[in-house]
C-alpha cells in the first residue's frame, strides 16, 4: 500500500483540501480526509492524469513528418514520443493515426509510457487526406470492412478523415471526403464493434455530417471555409444538443525561424471566435493537441493547449474537467481513467501553485504516477 498525501486536489470534478491517496496494485483504493502519509507532497496541487486525445505517436513534431515516417527507428522515435508525454502529465493518450498499427505494440513498461489508446491508420478517401498511412477506403461496404478489420487488430477507436487536410498535397480542408451516407457506415459498424469513432472534420459539411452519423468526437471542429472559416451557429447547436464531444486543437509552442503557414496565420481571429462560440454555445469538449504535426507541435504540450484555452476565455476549472474527466469521456475509459476516486487507476499529476489561478502550473509537474509508479522526470 502507497500513500500520498497534497495540500489540495481536484478528483476530475471537483476541489477537496488536504487529502490522502491510498494506492495499491496500480489502483486507487480510497481517498481520505488528512492524516499521515507515506509521501507527503507537500503544498501542490494533485490531479489526475492527463489525457490528450488527439496525438500521433508516428510523427516527428519536425518540418517534414510525413518524410520522417520512412526514415528507420520510427517504433523508436514513437516509444521516445510517448516518454515525453508522460513526463508531461499525460498519462493516457489517444493516438489517432499511425502507420501498420504500431502504436498498438510499442511494449513501454508502466513507468516508460503513457497507456496508448490507438486507431491504427485512419479511415480515408482515395488519395485523400493521409492516403500515406495506408488507410484509403472508399463504398458503404469497403468501409465497414475496413472498421471491421480495425476491430480484429486490436484499435480502441475508428478515427475517419470526414474532411480533407493541411499535410496531404491534393486535399482540401473545407472539403468533404466521403458522403453522408458512407460516414454513416463507418459510425454504424464502429459502434456494432464496440468502439469510439472520431471524424477529422475541418470544413462545416463535413462537421454537420459528423454530428448526423452520431460521431463521438469531433477532431478540430474549426469550420473552415477555402479561404476563411465560418462558424454555422445552427451546427453548433446540433452539436450542443447531442452526445458528440469538440476535440479542441489546441495549443503552440512557437519555434525560432518557423513560421505558420500564411493561410493558417489569415483564418487565426475566425479559428479564434470559433473557439470561443463553441464555448459559449455549451458544446461538450476535450483537448486534442495533435501533437507530432509541426514543430510548434511537440509531444507533451497538453499545458500549453490547457494555456491557450484560457486565454481565449476558458475557465481553468473547466479545463481541468476537459483534460481529466471529460477527456475519459471521449476516450470511452471513464469508468477507469480521468478522477482520483476509488477504483481507478492510480494515473495521478502533482503540480506545484494553484492552475486555477495560474494555469502554466500545469506546464512543469513536480510529479507524475503511471498505475501506482513514479515516473522519472
């Protein structure tokens, strides 16, 4: 039996003072009021584990990350990946692309790794966005299969390119890939099988189509138009009305000498307002950081996504529940992960000050437990 003790935590809902962690065989066992404790952390704060839902173990976080997939040691350069996160505070993370389905089989002992909660390659159209990673499917039928097929190697979630990307040459953002009745199928068989679909959807059809199919996740949700984005009010409200979680993209850490993309740097006061009306508008959400994509795109950056969140308005407790609680949500793992409670994994984060008035406490953890283990910082 462990026990930890912390001036303050958050359980994934709500704030409690001095409370004691009890710990044993990589679970919470109970929580209690005060008391002696076998380590006793001091004035922090304790939370539970973080959970990024939208990372991709596979990419590099360099300037060309698609080229990097076939430079040699990519399990390596993943493993390292995933080590970084963990010293981050995440200790669950969703990893919604790869390539041959190795994010399923990287072998990272307790304290090595995050728990990785894997979609092998995406679902995608012919050519289409991330053709690359061996996912291109097209028909109602080729894609049930291809949601089949996921299901037999193992994946804990669908993840389908509903819209087209930044990274693929040839793809459009704004422009749906698959039609409504084909994103149907893919959430229909993902949830015959048991699992999480997310939909990659930038442009508003592609959103609209997503909320339509009963997705679980929207990734990015940013309305996106050819040159600008728009944010539909109407969608939104669907989106606010259903059981469908945002994954929000957020979070940068600027890199000397590496500029966004100009497009991107046009559409930043939409993507702005468009964040900020999701909010407003009541839409359930979670962080995504799509770490690995750009180098202001490092693995581990779930406290700079937590930190642009509230700048753009965001009440920090909420993002606490966003990257705990409600992020298990998305990931379907809610009856395990995301709340310092009885019975679930001892997935715990110390960080020195209060986030709450100080969210960059979230930046640097003054400790971190994987299942019961503490992880090297």
């Amino acid at each position: 039996m462990l026990t930890l003790r912390a001036r303050r935590l958050f359980d994934g809902h709500d704030l409690l003072e001095d409370r004691v962690v009890h710990i044993q065989d990589g679970k919470i066992v109970e929580v209690t009021a005060g008391g002696s404790a076998d380590v006793d952390l001091g004035d922090v704060m304790l939370l539970p584990g973080f959970i990024d839902c939208h990372v991709h173990l596979a990419f590099d976080a360099g300037l060309d990350p698609v080229a990097s997939l076939d430079r040699p040691g990519l399990a390596d350069r993943m493993r390292e990946a995933a080590r970084a996160h963990l010293r981050a505070g995440v200790t669950t993370v969703r990893d919604l692309g790869d390539r041959e389905y190795l994010a399923l089989r990287l072998g990272l002992g307790v304290a090595e790794g995050p728990d990785i909660l894997a979609a092998g390659p995406p679902l995608t159209s012919k050519g289409g966005h991330c053709w690359w990673l061996g996912g291109e499917v097209g028909g109602e039928e080729g894609i049930r299969e291809a949601v089949r097929e996921h299901h037999r190697r193992g994946v804990h979630a669908i993840k389908m390119m509903v819209t087209g990307g930044q990274m693929t040459e040839g793809s459009q953002p704004h422009l749906t890939q698959f039609t409504l009745e084909e994103i149907k199928a893919a959430a229909d068989e993902a949830h015959a099988c048991g699992l999480p679909i997310a939909g990659h959807a930038h442009g508003g059809e592609g959103i609209a189509f997503a909320v339509a199919a009963g997705f679980d996740t929207i990734e990015h949700c940013a309305f996106w138009t050819e040159h600008s984005a728009e944010p539909d009010l109407a969608v939104i409200a669907e989106i606010a009305a259903s059981s469908t979680i945002v994954s929000l993209t957020a979070g940068l850490i600027p890199v000397e000498g590496v500029a966004p993309p100009p497009d991107l740097l046009e559409r930043l006061p939409k993507l702005i307002e468009v964040m900020q009306l999701l909010y407003r508008g009541g839409v359930k959400w979670t962080i995504g950081t799509d770490a690995g994509i750009a180098p202001v795109k490092p693995h581990g950056m779930i406290g700079h996504g937590a930190k642009m969140l509230v700048g753009l308005g965001y009440a920090p407790l909420d993002v606490l529940r966003a990257i705990t609680a409600t992020a298990a949500a998305a990931c379907r793992v809610e009856d395990r992960k995301g709340r310092i409670a009885a019975g679930y994994d001892a997935d715990l984060v110390a960080v020195s000050g209060d986030p709450l008035s100080d969210i960059t406490a979230l930046l640097a953890p003054f400790a971190v437990y994987h299942r019961g283990e503490r992880v090297a910082l």
